[in-house]
C-alpha cells in the first residue's frame, strides 16, 4: 500500500477532551474519529486493526466448531418482554416506535433472538450440544460516553451462544470457549487476567471476565501474587483478620447521642473504635421491599452481592426521605432492634462475633450500647455482604489482595435455562422427557480490543502494536522522493515483502520528521528506513521499542523480517 493513497489524518496533538491515552493516539494516528458523543467512525488504519481481530476471531472460532451467522441490529420489543429485560435492562436500553406504534430495540446483545430462533428450533437431545457466534455492532445509551473505544454508545462485539442437553455438554461448552477466547487475546498481544465476576442483566450464576490491565481501565481486580485467586471488585471475597475481643456480654444501655449521624460521628462522640459499631442500612429492593443490612462500622456494603443474595433485579439505599416516611427516623438512628418496619434483616458476617456493639436504638438521637449478636438480634440470613479491601487474604491461599485497575475485554456466561424457561424452548431428553435448553453466551469487545493493545503497548512516541494486528507488518520510509537510487531500492524491497506481509510504502513528499513522526503512530513491527546509503544497500532498521534505529545491508534484511514478523 502507498502510504501517499492511504486517508491517515494525523494530529499533532489530541483534542483536549481526550484523556486516555489510547483515545489520544487513536485520534492523532488517524484511527478512528469521533461522529457524535460514543459513536465513532474507523478509519483505514483502525479498520485494518479490526479485521484482522475479527480474522483471529473466526479463525479461533472454527478450531472449536463454532460457525458464523448474522442475527439482525433491530429487534421487536416483544422478545425482551418474553424474557423480562425489557424493563429490567434500564436505561441503556435503545428504544424506539415504528410508524404504526410498535416498539422495537436496537440491540445491545442477542440472548433473546438466538433463544427464539435455535432454542427454540431444537426438539431433540440429539441435536446437542451446538454452538453459533456473531460479530456485529451493538447498541448500549451510555449516559457519560468516554475514555474513547472503552464506554461508546455504538462497538463492535463477538457474540457467541451454545446450547446444550445436560450440564456436563454446558461445562463442555463453556471451557472451549475459555481456552478459544484466551488464544484470541494471547494472539491479540492482550495480556488478561480470567476472574470471576457478575453476571449483572445477563442472567445465569456463573461467569468469568476477561481483564486487560491498564491504568485507564475502568474496572478494579484483586488478584494474589500466585493469580490462584482472581476476582472482578464486586465478587472478590477476602478473609476478615479483625479478632473481636473476648470481654463478657454487658446489659444493653441506651444512650444520647444528639446529631451524630455518621460512624466518624459516633467512635468520636462515643469513644469507641469503628469496630464496635453495627451500621444499619436500609435498602430498598425491587423498589417495593425494604431489607435492613446489617455490617460492621469499619466495612462497606457490597451490593452486587446483595443483589445476588436477595436474587433481585435491583436494590438501592433509602433515601433520608424515604427513611423517614418509613420509620420516622433521621439517619444514623436505625437499628434492628424491634425493627418491624424491615421486611427482611440482614447481617454481613464481620458482625457475627462481636461483644456489646452499638447500634441505633430506633429512636431519634439514642443509640443501644452492648448489643450481641445471639443474645439480642433476630436476622434472617447472614452472608458475606462486605467489599473486599487491598492486602486482605484472599480466600484460597491467605495472600494478600493486591487490586489492579483493568478494561473488561470479554465476558463468558453460564446462563443455564434462564432464558428457555422464560421463553419456552424446550427438547426431549432421552428419557422422551421435555427439558429445557441449557444455554452459554461469550462475548468480546472487538473495539475495546483496540484500546487494550495500545494501552498496553505504549511507546515513548506512540504505539508498538503487536505483529498479528498491527495495521501494517513492515513500514517503508523513503527520506528523498527524488533520489533514483532510493526509489528503485524502496520499490524493489516493497515487492518483496509484499509476497508474505502487509507493507506500508511511505511514498509521500514530506520532511523526514513528518515521516518518521507518523511511522510512530502507525506502530509497524518492523520499520525501514531508505536514506542516503542506499545505492550502497544500506538501510536501517527499527521496532518501536528500539531507541534508536540499526544499520544493516539488504542482503541481511530479509533474515531480519522473517526472524522479527515470523
């Protein structure tokens, strides 16, 4: 390709809304430009990258059976009201009307349309286990479109469904796929962590994430030092090392404590350590149940956890308002003593084998001294409920925690028969028995690859991608357009290398600091530069990790490439 052809805008220097430095570099380099707020335009450099992602993808993808279909961007409203995300999705959800009032959507994933269409096709065992995948643009409303590629409002997404007869065919399924998805990265040049995570709108119980440390990342991962635990922030357990004292159970007191809303206000006023205290939060769950939490002071509430205990579409703090209309309490007086206002009371476990705590008294201004667990509290369940801290044990090997910012790059799923039962699509087992289909979905961010690599193959200048996506394998940099002796020697090398790799010809009249300014930005494994030596065969050689460039003869070169691009 010659580069004087090629549509590569360059910047200078980024817009100054851009922050990440992917985002810088995608729109210096040419890359990608920005169409409206998280919808983007791909260039022909960015596109480049992304079709050779989705090539490994396909190619990975056949290696375990998995064949390429197309499901339609547009779907009726009608299938999510089948499955109940319709409402339960929120406002992420685009939502639209057609001329004659019917609702439709414009799909940010496509477990209903694969349940409608393959489930539901399937009668019998027999057809089982099966497995189809798509790479096709989504649709999510961000409300705070940012960071470039990594929250748009329009990407580019692998999505993958199995479909299967038994749990065993399930845990099969979901296993290529792992091994599937981590050859994709490790081809990619993504390094990724695997942790467990939440499943969240999905559905299902079981899944695992798919993060790429980056100091841009948007997610949080605990992780220990020998990576046998790994965990997305909101699933991470730790074990808690606070030894509660071993003093005898006191009688409970009640004591004034007049403005002191906050745990900060209380061991001031109170004189007690945050580990005494009993916070107790109300939550409102599926916006009609109200769920007391009950967690030690020093703790917070995790409530993804929440979420999954109560198994809930969505749960939330009360709000002072809402607080008051309920109990007729100001915050920082609730406590679950004769809490009969509480549908349900719950206790993280760090509460369990505390001696005389304080809790709020359910009276305004008054809180209980000496409250004990056993003795005095009546809970219905008890759980882990609390957010993980850095250098606590992890729950395997007692390691410290150690927590790494990370971008979500792919997500596999047990959905199990969260959407056939929902939606009727149902086989004969063996036993001439009707079940229904047990289901898997895998997804990548196609588009949030793209950051990844560069965020993690930075260069001093610009990006040193890795040989199997990179836009170009080999750039070629004429200094002089007019120098004959240059021009037959780049022309000669350009038709050589082109028989195995994608060459990039700098043809362009430039200056050589414009040239070898953008060479940085187009990131090729392999840089040659045709200068003044070049009726001599000599020219040089640069990676984008090298800090300066290498002189060697064209006789030496093609050991060079083939060694570098393989």
């Amino acid at each position: 390709m010659r580069q004087s052809k090629l549509f590569i805008p360059t910047l200078k220097e980024a817009p100054a809304d851009a922050v990440a430095a992917s985002h810088k570099l995608m729109l210096r380099g040419g890359y990608v430009r920005q169409v409206t707020a998280g919808v983007y335009a791909y260039l022909p450099l960015g596109y480049r990258v992304l079709t050779k992602v989705e090539q490994i993808i396909k190619e990975e993808m056949a290696k375990i059976n998995v064949p390429e279909m197309a499901m339609p961007e547009l779907l009726p409203a009608s299938l999510w009201e089948e499955s109940g995300r319709w409402q339960k999705y929120g406002l992420e959800m685009f939502r639209l009307n057609d001329r004659h009032g019917r609702q439709s959507l414009l799909g940010p994933t496509h477990e209903e349309t694969f349940t409608q269409i393959v489930a539901k096709s399937i009668k019998s065992y027999k057809q089982m286990p099966i497995a189809l995948y798509q790479i096709q643009n989504k649709f999510r409303d961000e409300n705070r479109p940012r960071f470039g590629l990594l929250r748009t409002r329009e990407f580019i997404m692998l999505d993958a469904y199995s479909f299967a007869a038994t749990r065993e065919q399930l845990d099969e399924q979901f296993n290529d796929e792992k091994k599937a998805f981590e050859a994709i990265f490790k081809r990619c040049g993504v390094n990724v962590t695997a942790v467990i995570a939440d499943s969240g709108t999905m559905g299902g119980k079981n899944s695992t994430e798919f993060q790429a440390p980056a100091a841009i990342g948007e997610d949080t991962i605990a992780t220990n030092e020998t990576n046998t635990y790994s965990a997305n922030l909101e699933m991470a357990v730790s074990v808690d090392t606070f030894k509660p004292s071993q003093e005898k159970e006191e009688a409970i007191v009640k004591v004034a404590t007049p403005g002191q809303e906050t745990i900060a206000d209380l061991t001031k006023f109170l004189n007690v350590p945050a580990t005494k205290i009993v916070k107790s939060i109300l939550y409102i769950v599926n916006e009609k149940d109200h769920v007391l939490v009950l967690i030690r002071g020093d703790k917070q509430v995790n409530e993804v956890k929440l979420t999954h205990l109560l198994d809930a579409d969505s749960v939330r703090v009360a709000s002072d308002d809402e607080l008051y209309q309920l109990t007729g309490l100001k915050k920082g007086s609730v406590g679950p003593i004769n809490a009969t206002w509480a549908d349900q009371i719950i206790a993280d476990e760090t509460i369990k084998n505390l001696v005389n705590t304080v809790v709020g008294a359910n009276e305004n201004g008054y809180q209980l001294k000496n409250v004990n667990f056993d003795r005095d509290l009546k809970i219905d369940q008890v759980s882990d409920l609390r957010v993980a801290n850095e250098g606590e044990p992890d729950p395997i090997d007692h390691l410290p925690l150690k927590f790494t910012t990370s971008i979500e790059v792919g997500h596999i799923f047990k959905l199990g028969t969260y959407y056939t039962e929902k939606m009727g699509a149902d086989f004969l087992d063996q036993n001439g028995k009707s079940q229904p289909v047990i289901m898997g979905s895998y997804g990548i961010g196609v588009t949030r690859v793209l950051s990844a690599v560069i965020e993690q193959h930075l260069t001093k200048f610009g990006i040193a991608w890795p040989k199997e996506i990179a836009p170009f394998n080999l750039h070629i940099v004429q200094m002089k357009m007019k120098d004959e002796a240059q021009t037959r020697l780049a022309e000669q090398l350009e038709a050589e290398f082109s028989k195995n790799y994608d060459v990039l010809y700098d043809d362009r009249n430039e200056r050589p600091g414009v040239k070898f300014a953008d060479a940085d930005l187009i990131g090729a494994p392999v840089r040659i530069t045709i200068g003044k030596k070049a009726s001599e065969g000599i020219i040089e050689v640069k990676r984008p990790s090298d800090e300066v460039a290498t002189e060697m003869t064209t006789t030496e070169l093609a050991d060079f490439v083939n060694k570098e691009l393989g």
